[in-house]
C-alpha cells in the first residue's frame, strides 16, 4: 500500500512529534507499506523519509521544481518525481496514494488533506483519509467538522471517510481493517 503522509518540512516545538513520526516511519518500513510525501530533507518530513529507509522502506517524494531547486530535496529516497508547481503536487501526490494521513503540519499540510477530505466526502476518492491527532492536535478540525453537520452544511455520511487517529495503533487499526475489508 502507499500511504500518502502530509506533514510541515519544520520540526515543530514539541519532541512528541518527532518521536511519534519516528515510529510512524518505522512502521510503514517493516510492514511492507512504501511512503509517498513531499519530498523533503528537512523537519519532520526528513525524520519520516528517514526512518521509513531505515526500516527497510519505499520512499517517493513529490516535490516541485522550485523546492528542488532551493535545494530541500532528500537525495536519499527511492524515488523522486519532479513537478512544475504546487498543484500538480498535491494532484500527484493523491494519483500515487491508496491511503492518506496527515501527521501535524502546517498550513500547507492542511491544504493537501483538506482537498483528499473533500474528494472522500465528494465520494471522488475511495481510500482512508487519517487525521493523526496526536495529543489533540486535530481536535478544533474535528469539531469545525462536527459544527458543519450541526448546522446542515455536511452530513455524517459525506464525512464517514473521515477520520481521526489519536495514536500509531489506531492509525494501523484504521489502514489494516481497511485492507481486511478490501
């Protein structure tokens, strides 16, 4: 399975989320799972790629010509993909992946989930959307979510694809049985 994994290219300023995209890494690696990200040598991305190589991994990166330009790409991984801009990105990245998580990012991470959240709702795309709320960070997320069904603007049944892991074991839970149910 490829599992498309958005996260920031900076480390964050809790050693939680280094850790925990450590043992996400670790895990895509020795499950025979291959990791599609940005593409990125820095922060958290660059601790993801890693230990996914580390473990034994597939590592694609995505990223486009002006980051490689600048210099960001990861020279390491498995395969690299080069696109023109952003779009073509972000379009690749969804073509490449049977399951998407977010790991805690930044405004760019959740600009990549929010148009795979909509695809799945859309019904456009059939594959697990994870949001990894570690320590709660997804839960303002999950509650705009709960806010829009409140209010009749969603319905449980377009955000059913959407959903929130608050550990590596539920994140694993979720790919596994989607797998099992295949």
């Amino acid at each position: 399975m490829n599992i498309t994994v958005y996260l920031g290219a900076n480390p964050g300023s809790d050693p939680a989320l280094r850790t925990a995209v450590r043992e996400l890494g670790t895990w895509i690696g020795e499950s025979g799972h291959a990791l599609v990200y940005g593409g990125s040598k820095s922060g958290l991305m660059g601790e993801l790629a890693h230990s996914v190589l580390l473990a034994g991994g597939e590592v694609t990166g995505v990223e486009p010509r002006f980051f490689v330009e600048a210099g960001f790409v990861y020279d390491a991984i498995t395969r690299l993909i080069v696109t023109e801009d952003m779009s073509r990105r972000k379009a690749k990245m969804i073509e490449l992946g049977d399951a998407f998580i977010a790991f805690p990012g930044g405004t760019g991470t959740l600009e990549e989930i929010a148009e795979v959240m909509s695809k799945v709702s859309l019904g456009h795309l059939d594959a697990p959307c994870i949001l990894y709320n570690l320590n709660g960070y997804y839960d303002a997320l999950r509650a705009q979510l709960d806010r829009m069904i409140e209010m009749g603007l969603s319905s449980p049944e377009k955000q059913a694809g959407i959903r929130f892991a608050d550990s590596l074991d539920a994140v694993r839970e979720i790919l596994e049985g989607d797998v099992r149910g295949a």
